[in-house]
C-alpha cells in the first residue's frame, strides 16, 4: 500500500471551509481521477491552522494517477489555504478497525 500526504496552511474560516467541502466530496463519491483510492484521512491541527489529507493506494500506478488528480484540486494561489508540501509513502503496516 502506498500514501499521498498533503499539508496545509490556512486561516480559521478557510479550515472549517475545507473541512466541509471536503466532507461533501467524501459523501458524494471519489472524484474523477480518485476511483481507486482505497482510504482517505484528514488531519486538523485547529491551533496551528494546519492539515494533512491522507490518501491510500494499492499500487505505486494508482498512487501516480491518483497524484495527478489531486494535483488539479491544489486550492487557487492568493488564497487562504495554500499547500505546503506533498510526500509520498510506503505503508507497510496498516490496521484500521
């Protein structure tokens, strides 16, 4: 299995405001480009305005297009939410009950 790990920069209102767009998303199926995901997590650190969004793949292929998709939802520059890094992982061990 392998991750995409994204971490975020915001102000207040653009945190509650990604946190519920996100929810959105979730409930309403993968977007395009995100069909084989197989889990997602995000991170919300409210005192430091921070988060990361975790996203599982089976397969380093799906990791890539699943990469490119995101890549395309990359909040607008200028704004108050803005990317600051995106990693990728290994998981080797997962456990998730």
């Amino acid at each position: 299995m392998y991750a995409r790990v994204a971490t975020f920069e915001h102000d207040a209102a653009s945190l509650d405001q990604m946190v519920s767009g996100v929810r959105d998303d979730v409930q309403s199926g993968p977007p395009p480009g995100l069909e084989d995901a197989k889990g997602f997590m995000m991170l919300v650190d409210r005192d430091k305005k921070k988060s990361m969004g975790i996203v599982l793949f089976d397969s380093e292929d799906a990791l890539k297009k699943g990469d490119e998709a995101l890549n395309k939802m990359n909040p607008p520059t200028g704004g108050s939410t803005r990317r600051t890094a995106v990693e990728f992982y290994e998981v080797p061990i997962q456990q998730m009950d």
